[in-house]
C-alpha cells in the first residue's frame, strides 16, 4: 500500500461512521413521512439510520430478497412506537408504525 493512501481511506470510513447515528431510536412522524414506497435501501438508511433489528423472510419466486428493518422507540415512554420498513428487492413496499 502506497504511503499517503492511508490518511484519505481513514478520513473516508470516519465521514461515513459519523453520516449514522449509533442506535437508531424511535423514528418521528416527519421522518416517517419522508419514507415512500420505491425507495432503495440505502435512501431510508440515510435518512433513518441503521435499524434497531433487521429481519430477512426470504425471497420471491423471482428470487427477490424480502427482509424488514425495525425501529423502536425509546424504553421509558409513555407510547411504545415501531416503525416497520419492508423491503422487496432492495426497494421499500410497505410501512407501517405499531403503537401500542
């Protein structure tokens, strides 16, 4: 590896660790809204962050992987909020939030 190819990779990888917060809590309304059906994997993870949990269900007859990103609210609140994102082939078709 060439001696100044270090300090650019470095300064890459840190950029791309602070672009997600570290745990993704619950996910407000407007954030909510935000996410629509079509979009990739990679618009919800930055506009949400990474997920709370990550599910895989399987895959289509066309083999298109089906899996599901969870995010939950904070322990401790009075409403207990999880936003479902669901994923066909790398593209949201569904959401849902689940109060309980």
């Amino acid at each position: 590896m060439q001696k100044g190819f270090f300090l650019p990779i470095a300064c890459i990888v840190v950029m791309v660790m602070l672009a997600f917060p570290v745990a993704a809590g619950q996910v407000d309304l407007r954030e909510f809204g935000l996410i629509q059906r079509g979009m990739s994997e990679a618009e919800v993870l930055v506009r949400l962050g990474p997920p709370d949990h990550e599910s895989f269900e399987g895959f289509t007859p066309n083999n298109l992987l089906l899996k599901s990103y969870f995010y939950f609210s904070e322990t401790g609140r009075h409403q207990e909020i999880t936003t479902v994102i669901k994923f066909k082939g790398g593209r949201v078709v569904r959401t849902e939030r689940i109060i309980r």
